[in-house]
C-alpha cells in the first residue's frame, strides 16, 4: 500500500512549513489526486488518519479533490475528459495515438493551520 508512504510524505511536508511559519497546529490540508496517478483516495484518507495522531496534523482533515483523466487526439485533434483512470483510445475517432493532458497529478494545494 504506497498510500502509507504518501501519507507519511504528505505529513512531513505541511509539517515543516507549518513549523517554517512558526504555527503549532494543522487543521486541514488540501490535496489534488489525479485520477491516473495510482493513488486510491480512500486508502489515502484511511493511511492519513492513522498517521497522523503523533503529529502537528492529528486533528487535521485531509480533503482530496480528485482530477479526471484528460487526454488530447492526435489523430482527430480533439480533446476529451474520461472517467476511467486509464485511456486505451480516443473516445471521439477510436484512435490510439493521444497524450494525456491531466489526471496524473499529486499535489498538496494549502493547508490551515492555528
């Protein structure tokens, strides 16, 4: 379960910024998960939660705002957005030749903290 590891990466980081600014506690954090990234946002949440009781962040919620995948044809030139997190053709000419524009991003985007 690498979530564990994201986890622990995610707490480390808006940890030490909270300490940077000179804030004690971590209220919440906003995070964005593509959904092409790998990363099964219930089992991120789960791993956070468990983590994070000896922490800066042990009252914190973790929101996550999940990114669907994006993709651009290069063969019809369309662009198109897909639920699934894999793409295996162009939804609008079938085609197979296309680059993924969005979904597989993993970023923390602002925390608060008291």
């Amino acid at each position: 379960m690498h979530e564990l590891s994201i986890a622990q990466n995610i707490i480390e980081i808006i940890s030490e910024q909270c300490s940077k600014s000179g804030y004690a506690q971590i209220d919440s954090v906003n995070i964005r998960i593509g959904r092409a990234s790998g990363v099964m946002p219930d089992a991120l949440l789960f791993a956070f939660d468990a983590i994070k009781v000896d922490t800066m962040a042990r009252d914190a919620a973790l929101h996550i705002e999940e990114v669907p995948v994006t993709g651009l044809c290069r063969d019809c030139e369309s662009s198109f957005i897909v639920e699934e997190e894999y793409i295996l053709f162009c939804p609008h000419c079938k085609g197979n030749s296309f680059h993924i524009t969005a979904g597989r991003e993993m970023d923390i985007l602002d925390m608060e903290v008291s």
